[in-house]
C-alpha cells in the first residue's frame, strides 16, 4: 500500500502511455493511487470477467464507488487488449447531464494522462469535443447517443455502450434501454453495461432478462438525520439558517446545500457570504461555491479543489445527488425541493416546477454526507412530512413529458409500431397519441402516420418539432436569416441579467432592446446589436447581456446553419426598410407556432389558447407594453397562475392565410400532409 517511493517513480515514468506513445507524467501516477481505493476497483477482475462472459450487465453502485470515472476505463483497455493492433474500439458512455459528461470527461482524460478531445471526449447538443479519428472513450448525454443512433442505427461504431446513470430514468436513457434491446439481438458483437445508484436493479434485470447483475458495495459511514420540527415557510430562509448554525457550532468539514436553480443558488450564495462575514473573525473562513448546468467548466472545477483552510461551502442542483460526487463533504442540507419537469397532457404543455423530491433521492441526497467519515443531514422538512408525503421513487420522465419530439425520433429510427416498442414504463397511449397529432397537423407525418419527408428533416434538426418547422419553411417568407437568429436565442439561457442589486438598471438597459411587436424580435434585436458591438463583453456588461449566452447563441447558429445548408434551405433576409420586414418575421413564427396562439377575451380582458381554451397570463418579463388582440407564445409556465412567455403580435387573418400557403409549398416541395383538417383517430 501507500504511494511509490522514488526509485519505484523513476522506473514507471519509462513506462509508455499505449494510448499516447508518451511516457506517463508524475501526476498520472499520483491520481492513479486514489483511484485504486476506490470500491469498484475491489471488483475490476470480476467485472472484466463479467464482461467477457456476457452481453448485458447491470452495475448497481453506491454514488462515488467510481462507476461513472473507472468503468469506462477497466472497459476501453480490456476491450482493446484482446484486438489484433491497429483497429482499435470505441466506447460509449452516456450521461443524463450536459454537466457530468463535460466534467467527467475531462477527469478520466486528466486519469489517462490524455488531452481532452483526443482519446478520450465529450458530445453533448450543440458542442462536440471529440475527435472521429482518435477518441476511443466518449462521454455524451443519452439525447446525442439517440441522435447518432439516426444516422448509424446499429451504433456500429460502438464495441461497447455503457448507459450509466440509469437510475435517472430520462426520457431519453429510456428509449436507449429500448432501443439497445433491439440493437443487442442484431449484434451479437455488442456489449451493453447499465450502471445505476439505486437498487431498482431487479426491476432493470427484468427488463433486460438475462443480464449479469452486479453490486459494488459502498463504503458509506453513518449519517445521522436530523428533521425539522416544524414545516418551514421559508426554504431559502432555513437554509441560510442553518448554513450558519452548522458553521458556527459543528466542527470541521465541508458542507453540500441543494436548491433549486441558478438563480437560486447565486442569490443564496451571496447571502451566506454575506451572514458569515456578519460573524466576523470568532468563526473561521468559508468559501462559497455555486454548482449548476450553465456555470462555465473552469468554475465548475473550483468545486473539486479542496480548500486551503476553512470550510467549502457547495451550493447545488441536483447535479450533485448522483451526477458529481465532491469529496470531503460531512454536512448535507436538504431542504426538500427540486425542479421537475411536470406535464399536462390535457394542454401538451410541458412545465419545470420546483416540486418536492421523492424518498429515494432525499437518501441519495443523505448518502452525500458520508462519504469520507460519519456525517450529518439536516432535512428542513419534519419527519412526518418524510413519511407521509414523500413519494418512494421519482417518477420516470416518460411519463411526464411532452413525447413529440422523442416520436419523431423512433420514426426517424425506424420504430413505427409505438404500441409494440417495448418501454420499461409504458407512457399512455393519449400522450403518445397527442404527440402522433402534433406533428401530423405540423406536416411531420402523413394520414397513414408515415413520416414524411418533411419529418425527416425536421428530425435532423437538434430542436422541437415546431421550431425545426419554422426554420425550415422561413425562407419562403423571406427572413430565413432572422429566424435563425431567433431559434438561436431561443435555445439558449436567459440573455438578459438581472442583478438583484442593479435591477432598474437592468430593466432599463433591456428596455431599450424591446420591441413593440414583442419578445421575439426583441431577442433578434439583442443579437444583432451583439454582433454591432462586436462581441464585445464591456458592451454586454454595460448593457446587462449575458456575454456566455449571446456566444453560445452564436456557436447554435452556426451549427443550424450547417444543417440547413445540407437539405438546401437558403439563408435570406426581407430589405430591413421594407414594410414586410418584421412582418414577415412574425409571419413565420405561425410557420411552426400555429398551435401556440392566444386571443385576447374581451369581455374578460384575459388571453385565452385558441387550442385548448385555457387563460394564460403574459409573463411579467415580456416586453409588451400593451394587449394585443393575438399574440403567439414561445412557451407556457406553470407556476402559481399560468403564464405564457416570449410572446409576439400577430395578425389573426395570417392564421388561415398561413394555413393554405403551408399547405401549397409543403406539396410544392412533397413535404405533403400539411393540413389543419380532423384526422379521425385510430389505433
Ligand atoms: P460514481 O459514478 O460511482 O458515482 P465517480 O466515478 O463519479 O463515482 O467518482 C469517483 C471519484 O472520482 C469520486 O471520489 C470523485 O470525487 C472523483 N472525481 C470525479 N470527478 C472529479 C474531478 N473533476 N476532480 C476531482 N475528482 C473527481
Ligand atoms: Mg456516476
């Protein structure tokens, strides 16, 4: 045991590093020693053997016993060791989160003693860190792993596929499980690893019947819980509370907090520097750090450094529950809630709201703070609440989703009988026919439920069926160029900021972006004034934009407009001193938003959805400043009332004019089937 002595360094350093053909650097071999006590190393000769042995294991592991960092690896040298030299094999690894596959990658790249990108990478939607000659162990998000299974349905390239955090139940690690059954039969050569954190196991062998399953046991010392005694009425407020209170009277160790989002999370961080700093010197240092999906992946690593003296403080999504494990943490404050994705399949709306977390995951969240020694969880929930109120386990999001897009895709794979496909957690047969409506009225399929060749491009677009639809019918309305852009910033964070200490500032600055027809343009305005300014990150933080949205935002343009330029769609712009200019712009929004149109009710002086009927609310970011008759919605949000946002003028005459001129192209072009009329439902 222990770590080599100096003559022993001075003999491995000779050692070559066969993924490289460089000699291995001095950190390689220290990283190396930790990595050796990790659990699942106890189990590397069984696992390899398992490996051999059968198609399908099933990995069951305690968070941090080194599923997501050592497996791959154990995998990509064993597979390679038996290949005659040359060809060597490519493995796959999906996570859930664009975080994990980001942070991971470059930790196991940082193991391997590699650069990131070249024998070891990442995919995740719009930004690809790997490379097609070289990368041999690839991390990416399951929703790119159903992506390359479009254009290669067999995963050919692929020796073997590790599905790991499994215990998720995504939408689209889900379609994967069913997807890789299908695939496992017709390649015998194939090897599939499922790994997981919780011990749905026998429901996941059930599945996958004939799988090896396998546990590594954790190594996990007590933690003791405690509850609140009383319901708290203020989360955000107990949890600053007890920040304190942990820091002021527990002894040494690091303390983990999970809260809901970004904004959240910046707002409470500022607040406990703020009460710490209030205590003065009698307690000691603390370092604050904030762990969510858009913090760019240098700070993200800030959260792995220990800190020199006194305490770290993480202030978390739930990317730390299962995804990321920081070690060192002993305190653990679970205030209860998280933010889930919720559907209403009456309205096909589809809505994040901060809701309470199961039983499984409040032990995952426990399980944190024991890692290293005996920890404690402060629960800010009481226990009956626990008990009585807790749901057992999260609902699978299958069967919380809006399944248009993920329909889209199986046609795209070829899966047509959706009854038939088998799911682990079947979602209802309404939900999967309102999806099959959707994209029939948006033209995707035809009567007999065939895609077209419409829905084929469509699929090709990383985006939601409305809004690859609007893209691709705007340059028939001349602004193909601006829709682009609007896609764009639609598909990346808020631009805007908001500092809660400069807020009339901020809203004057994004006053002056807005525009009087409405969201849309205001954001296209954004971006055009972005690229005016040159990029330029003064200009931005004079004007409350956020400089790391705006370049991703330009990174998705660039790369639609790459897939446009594939299937011949042409970028174009109307002469911005035209009439038609904005015109056409919000002409072409109805292209591929026509479901998504409120009318103002006179009489009660509410919206109300031209589809379903429901009152709906403008959301107060809009930068309407009147009502207008019609408007067309990006989105709807469900939180206390229900509220439409990023919304646009429009004209309820374009509705039908739009409707015949959608259908006369769509032929013109053979997309067919773009009609608004009932389609009789079948099954
Ligand atoms: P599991 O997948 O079983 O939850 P992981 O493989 O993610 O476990 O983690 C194994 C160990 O690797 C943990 O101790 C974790 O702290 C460490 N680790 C993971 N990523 C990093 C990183 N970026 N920097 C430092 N340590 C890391
Ligand atoms: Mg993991």
């Amino acid at each position: 045991s222990g770590g080599a002595t100096t003559k022993d360094n001075a003999v491995v350093s000779s050692v070559i590093n066969p993924w490289t053909g460089m000699p291995y650097s001095q950190s390689y071999y220290e990283i190396l020693e930790k990595r050796k006590t990790l659990p699942v190393w106890q189990q590397k000769d069984e696992f390899l053997k398992a490996l051999k042995a059968n198609q399908c294991i099933i990995l069951v592991g305690e968070t941090g016993s080194g599923k997501t960092t050592q497996i791959p690896q154990f995998v990509l040298e064993s597979v390679n060791a038996e290949t005659p030299d040359g060809k060597r094999m490519m493995i796959a690894c999906t996570q859930p989160r664009r975080v994990a596959a980001m942070s991971v990658s470059r930790r196991v790249a940082e193991e391997m003693d590699v650069k990131i990108g070249e024998e070891v990478g990442y995919t995740i939607r719009f930004e690809d860190c790997s490379s097609t000659s070289k990368t041999l162990l690839k991390y990416l998000t399951d929703g790119m792993l159903l992506r390359e299974a479009m254009a290669d349905p067999l995963l050919e390239r692929y020796k073997v596929i590790i599905l790991d955090e499994a215990h998720e139940r995504t939408l689209a690690t889900d379609v994967l499980f069913g997807l890789l059954k299908k695939v496992l039969r017709n390649r015998p050569d194939l090897k599939l690893v499922v790994m997981s954190a919780t011990l749905e196991a026998e429901k996941f062998q059930g599945y996958f019947s004939g799988a090896y399953c396998m546990k590594v046991p954790g190594r996990l010392h007590p933690v003791e819980i405690l509850y609140s005694e009383e319901p708290e009425k203020n989360y955000v407020e107990a949890t600053i509370r007890t920040v304190v209170q942990i820091h002021m009277f527990e002894g040494p160790g690091d303390v983990l907090v999970f809260l809901t989002g970004e904004e959240e999370i910046e707002d409470v961080c500022r607040k406990i520097d703020k009460e710490i700093a209030k205590l003065g010197d009698q307690s000691g240092p603390v370092k604050v750090l904030p762990l969510y999906s858009t913090l760019p992946p240098a700070v993200q690593q800030k959260i792995f450094e220990p800190v020199s003296s006194g305490r770290k403080i993480v202030v978390s999504t739930n990317i730390a529950e299962t995804s990321l494990t920081i070690d060192g943490i002993v305190y653990v404050i679970d205030p209860g809630f998280s933010k889930q994705k919720v559907y209403s399949p009456r309205g096909c709306v589809e809505s994040l709201l901060v809701s309470p977390i199961s039983k499984a995951s409040a032990c995952q969240r426990a399980g944190r703070a024991g890692r290293t020694r005996p920890g404690k969880c402060f629960r800010l929930y009481t226990e009956k609440s626990f008990h009585n109120h807790l749901e057992a386990q999260t609902c699978p999001e299958i069967l919380r989703s809006n399944l248009a897009n993920t329909v889209l895709t199986l046609k795209k794979l070829g899966i047509d009988d959706l009854v038939h496909f088998d799911l682990m957690d079947p979602p209802a047969p309404e939900t999967v026919m309102r999806a099959l409506e959707v994209l029939y009225s948006l033209g995707a399929l035809d009567d007999e439920g065939n895609l077209t060749k419409l829905g084929e491009i469509m699929s090709e677009f990383p985006l939601d069926p409305q809004m690859s639809k609007m893209l691709i019918f705007s340059p028939g309305f001349h602004c193909s160029n601006e829709i682009l852009s609007i896609c764009s910033m639609l598909s990346v964070p808020n631009c805007f900021l908001r500092p809660r200490e400069a807020r009339k500032a901020a809203d004057e600055a994004k006053a002056k972006f807005g525009h009087m027809d409405g969201d849309h343009i205001t954001l296209l305005n954004v971006y055009h004034t972005y690229k005016k300014n040159d990029e330029d990150p003064v200009w931005c933080c004079q004007n409350f934009v956020n400089e790391k949205a705006l370049k991703a935002a330009d990174n998705v343009r660039q790369q639609l407009a790459q897939i446009m330029a594939r299937f011949n769609l042409k970028l174009c712009s109307t002469d911005f001193k035209s009439g038609d200019y904005y015109i056409n712009i919000r002409k072409a929004l109805l292209a591929g938003y026509f479901m998504q149109v409120a009318h103002l009710e006179s009489n009660t002086g509410h919206y109300s959805t031209v589809k379903d009927n429901q009152v709906v609310h403008l959301h107060p970011s809009s930068c309407l400043d009147h009502k207008p008759e019609w408007i067309v919605y990006h989105e709807y949000v469900l939180t206390s009332r229900n509220f439409i946002r990023t919304v646009t003028n429009i004209c309820g005459d374009w509705l039908a004019e739009i409707m015949i001129a959608l259908e006369k192209s769509g032929k013109k072009l053979g997309y067919g089937g773009l009609t608004l009329k009932d389609r009789k439902q079948t099954t």
